[in-house]
C-alpha cells in the first residue's frame, strides 16, 4: 500500500491510533545478516509470533504493510464490542421500567458520542500493538511496507532485503463480497469500513446472518436504525443447533429486526437516496430499500503480492497450506492465524501462534488439531460453543448422550431479568466425558471458559459437580448441568440398594 495510512473519520483518536499502529515518519531499520524469525503481518498471530520469539532470545523482524494490531484492533473485535456496549447500554435503560425506573422511553442517543467513545478507547490500547513497543521495549526490528518473498529464505520489503532461518506467514483475511449484481455501483460497507461512520443510518440491510451479521444487525437495531437481514441459509448462525438459531431469531424479530431467510440476492440498483436489494425468497421475488448496506458474508484470506510461489509455499481459496504442525509446503515457512485457519477467531490465532513459535523455533512437535477451541457470538444474548456439536459427534462415530438446562431454571438469571439462553453439553456416552457445550445467556463468552478448562485439562462434569461454585450466579447453570448428570447416574437398581442401605441403619 503506498503512502501512508489513515482511519476515518480524522479525529484526535484515529491519529494517535494511527501514529502508534504506522507511525506517518517511521523509518525501517538495516536488516540483521539473518534472523531466527520473519513475521510477515502483524495481527495478532503476527504480534504474538514477534513478541513471544524475541521474549525467548530470537532475532526477530516483524513486517507490517497497513496497520499493526490488525483486524482485531482496527476494524475487529475492538471497535464492534465498543459498539455493541453502546447498543446493550441504550438498549437497557430504554427497556429499564421493569425495574422501576421511569422515563426511560423518552431516552435519546447521541451516535457520534458513541463511536468517538469507542475510537478513544480503541486508541487507548493501541500502543500495545504499536511498533514504537515491539522495537523499543521487545527488541524486534519493525519494517512497515509490503514484503514480498523472493526465495526461500528470503524476504524484500522495499529495498531492504531479509535473510531468515524461519518465517511465518500471518497475513489474515479480509471481508468477502459476493459477486451480486451492481453491488460495486450501489457501494456498500464491510467491517473494515463501518467503524468509520459518523452517523446512524436511518435504514441498514445486512448481508449475512453468520457472527459478524448478527452482532452489527442488532447492535445497529438497538441504536436506532431500521435493519433488514437478508442471508441465503434457512437460519441465523447456522453453524449452531438449530433451536439456538430460532432462540436468537426470536428475539430479534422482537428487537424490530426484520429477517429474511433464504433470501438469494438477484441484484441491487441506485435509485436516487435508495440503495434497492432485489432478492427471491421461496420462489417469491421482493426488494427491500435502504440507505447503506453491510456486507457481512465470510472471510477470504490475504495471499495476494506476496511472492508465496517465489517460496515454494502451496496456498488454495482456503488459504495457505500446512499441516499438523503449522508448517508450510516450504520446511522452512510456517503459517498462523486467519491466512490458514478454519477458525478465523482472535484467540485461536494467539494460540496457533504459541504453537508456531514452539514449532519453529524449537523443533517441538505441537499438533494444531489437539487445541480446544471455544468460540463466541457477542449478540445478546450470547451465543458460546466449545468442540463438537452433537451431528459432528455422531458423525465421529461417538455415541452421546445431550444435556440441556433452560436458563430460567437458575435464580439469578431470573433475578437479572435474563432467562433467555440455556446449557447444553453433549457427552460420550457412558462417561461424564464432555465432546461439546453450547451456553447460550447474557454473558456465555465469559462463562463457557469452565467447560473449555474440563475439555482440555482432560476431566469431566463430575469434577464440575464437586466444585463450589458461588450462589448466585447465571454460571451456576453449569453446575446445574453437573448436577443432572449425577442424577442420571442413579439407576433403579442403586437406588433400591441405597435405600436398603438406609433402612437398615434406622
């Protein structure tokens, strides 16, 4: 990319943002003779590869073409959960007079205060991912430009040539725009673009109804916009069990979300203001109007302009290529993060690049497929899931047995007025081995770390059961799910046995 960056709108925030993610006067270093690791992008794969090498003693050079932090900081994680929290604070007090507070109908938001909260505290946090940090405190050599591999064993950024023992390629991904009709003349925004809106839209349609979807759809409804979310599956989230996606389909449709499923977008057109998205919905032709639109329909990995062939690294429409251990086609060239992961989540890319540097660096034999990765959807409520799905189990050729327990079954659910969700763990059958969880409640992204710690430290609901958990709590479900685990545990049989047992001592 030529010139230097920026991040609209211009304001205070966005320029130290800016100045600590590519400083406007950097100056790339000479390059050492050969270094032990070569990042190429710095997301966060790319951040946690550098940091975690150098903090180990390695000569490491990380390169960055636009922003270093990434998606995640940039246009990711970051900015949607500012928005979001401003959408479910607004959303609150508008629907507090169950609590007895008055007047809350009458509640007004101000956008522009909104997005310039989030923009400070997006730039707050900036330094961390900041290039003035990894050289001056972590000792990596920061190149901002586009690095191209020539070799390999080689990397050019500019014309600064860098030798290397190892590299990792973590160059991410970015927003796919399907191939719709008149979609580029109408012109529409996409995650790396929302964040730069300084007004609310009157009227917004979505396209897609996967995480990304789903959390700006609603996170844009509660702030005042009419939303339209249009998406060619049957159901929201369809990556969850069905009864999660009519759940969350519910209660969007109370929020005033207006969804169409299984909705093939034909084209769309400009007409005056309108934005117009013409689709077919069960046969049905219909067209909906709006003033800007979102797309929101995948990630497509960044493998252009940087020389793979040159390094004899395979890469596909799915990315580049490696295998168990993170490696590459070329021994050498090892991948992190979004540029070859299925699971295109902040978290995952931090932890394959722990595994990178173990593998890479120390010829450590620390297989990608032995991670247990939870994932979470921020709408709300919260949708969070860890390992298999019961359809996935089974097609493993498990046998399950599934747990559910209804949110409204937990006091302190009820207490908050949140008893929309529920828990459910698919076990092996027979065992209190957990294959799979999904929560589904106000805040599941921080409960379901329980489940993730059983899954990976190897134990079960019965160790859940034994543990004290506080009272109350709308974690407390999860205990609860122990709990009804026990319960199956005592058959017929061993229940005779223990009242006879009793009997007898009376």
């Amino acid at each position: 990319m030529g010139g230097s960056p920026f991040v609209l709108p211009e304001t205070p925030s966005n320029r130290k943002l800016v100045a600590n993610v590519h400083p406007p006067d950097w100056v790339n270093p000479e390059p050492a003779k050969r270094y032990n690791l070569v990042v190429v992008g710095a997301g966060t794969a790319g951040l946690v590869c550098a940091a975690g090498a150098a903090g180990l003693g390695a000569k490491v050079a990380l390169v960055e073409r636009h922003l270093m932090g990434g998606d995640c900081l940039n246009v990711g994680c970051v900015p949607s959960k500012g928005l979001i929290r401003a959408a479910r604070v607004f959303h609150d007090a508008r629907h507090a007079e169950g609590f007895g507070v008055a007047g809350s109908e009458g509640l007004s938001l101000d956008f522009g205060r909104a997005m310039a909260r989030m923009q400070e505290v997006r730039a707050g946090l900036s330094g961390h991912d900041g290039a003035r940090r990894f050289r001056d405190e972590l000792g990596v050599d920061v190149f901002l430009g586009s690095g191209r591999f020539i070799g390999p064993d080689r990397l050019e950024v500019g014309s600064k040539l860098l030798r290397f023992h190892r590299a990792a390629v973590c160059t991410g991904a970015r927003a796919a725009v399907p191939p719709i009709p008149g979609i580029e003349a109408a012109g529409y925004l996409t995650n790396e673009t929302v964040f730069s809106l300084t007004g609310l839209p009157a009227r917004l349609a979505v396209i897609g109804g996967g995480p990304v979807g789903c959390e700006l759809a609603q996170a844009f409804a509660r702030l005042g916009a009419r939303v339209t979310l249009l998406l060619l599956p049957g159901r929201l989230l369809p990556r969850e069990d069905e009864d999660v996606s009519r759940l969350l389909a519910a209660r969007f449709g109370r929020e005033g979300i207006e969804l169409r499923l299984r909705a093939r977008i034909t084209r769309i057109e400009r007409q005056g203001r309108d934005k117009v998205l013409f689709f077919e919905q069960q046969g049905r032709a219909a067209q909906v109007g709006a003033d800007l639109i979102l797309v929101a329909a995948g990630r497509l990995p960044n493998v252009e302009g940087l020389g793979l062939e040159a390094a004899g690294v395979a890469y596909g429409p799915a990315g580049v290529t490696t295998d168990d251990r993170l490696r590459t086609t070329n021994p050498r060239i090892f991948a992190a993060g979004d540029i070859c992961s299925p699971y295109k989540f902040t978290h995952m890319a931090d932890a394959q690049a722990r595994l990178l540097i173990a593998n890479a660096l120390f010829h450590a034999r620390r297989r990608k497929s032995d991670l247990v990765v939870p994932w979470c959807t921020y709408t709300d409520p919260e949708v969070a899931h860890v390992g298999l799905s019961e359809r996935e189990a089974r097609a493993r050729g498990f046998e399950v047995t599934t747990l559910t327990m209804d949110l409204a079954e937990v006091d302190r659910a009820r207490l908050d007025g949140e008893t929309e969700g529920l828990a459910r763990v698919h076990l092996r059958k027979g065992s209190d081995r957990i294959l799979g969880a999904t929560l589904v409640a106000s805040h599941a992204g921080e409960m379901i770390n329980e489940l993730t710690l059983a899954m990976t430290a190897g134990t079960g609901l019965m160790a859940i059961a034994r543990t004290i958990h506080p009272y109350p709590t709308q974690a407390e479900v999860i205990k609860k799910l122990a709990d009804a685990y026990n319960r199956t545990r005592i058959t017929p049989f061993i229940r005779n046995l223990l009242r006879f047992w009793l009997a007898m001592r009376r």
